[in-house]
C-alpha cells in the first residue's frame, strides 16, 4: 500500500481496496462454490479421518456465537491484507 500511495496517492489507494470487493471480475460464477466450501470441507475431511484412524478427538470445545462475528471480520480483514 505505501508504495502504490507513493505513485497515485489517496486515489490509488482507493483503486486497490476497491479491488479486494470487486466480485466482478470473476467471470465463472462457479468459482464460488470453492471459494465457500473448500474450508469447512476441510475440516470434515479431517475430523472424519481422525475418527477412522482411531485418533482421539479434541475435547468438547464450546463456542460463544456472539465470537463468530468478530472472527469472521478479522479474518476477513487478514485475508484482504494477505491478497492485496
């Protein structure tokens, strides 16, 4: 971000964030069915193979609902750092 605020300044960085929204550019509307499911599949393929292979599943966790929200935004915001 420094360096493209370096070259176009306050507009270039607009330009670049609007890029992390622009759902647009993805012309194959099939692509989304990865970019949703491919990490909860993960975890079920994991947990399904933990369960066949006799390892011990990690104890009862209980999850606060009202967390899932704020995960989601700070994962979402490292995501958006990590692509752009």
């Amino acid at each position: 971000m420094c360096l493209v605020y370096r070259e176009e300044k306050p507009g270039g960085i607009r330009r670049l964030l609007k890029r992390a929204f622009d759902y647009k550019r993805i012309k194959q509307k099939l692509w989304y069915v990865p970019i949703i499911f491919l990490m909860p599949l993960l975890y079920l393929l994991t947990y399904g193979v933990m369960r066949l292979i006799g390892l011990p599943l990690p104890p009862e966790t209980r999850i606060l609902f009202l967390t899932i929200p704020i995960l989601f935004v700070a994962f979402f915001i490292a995501a958006i750092g990590e692509e752009l």
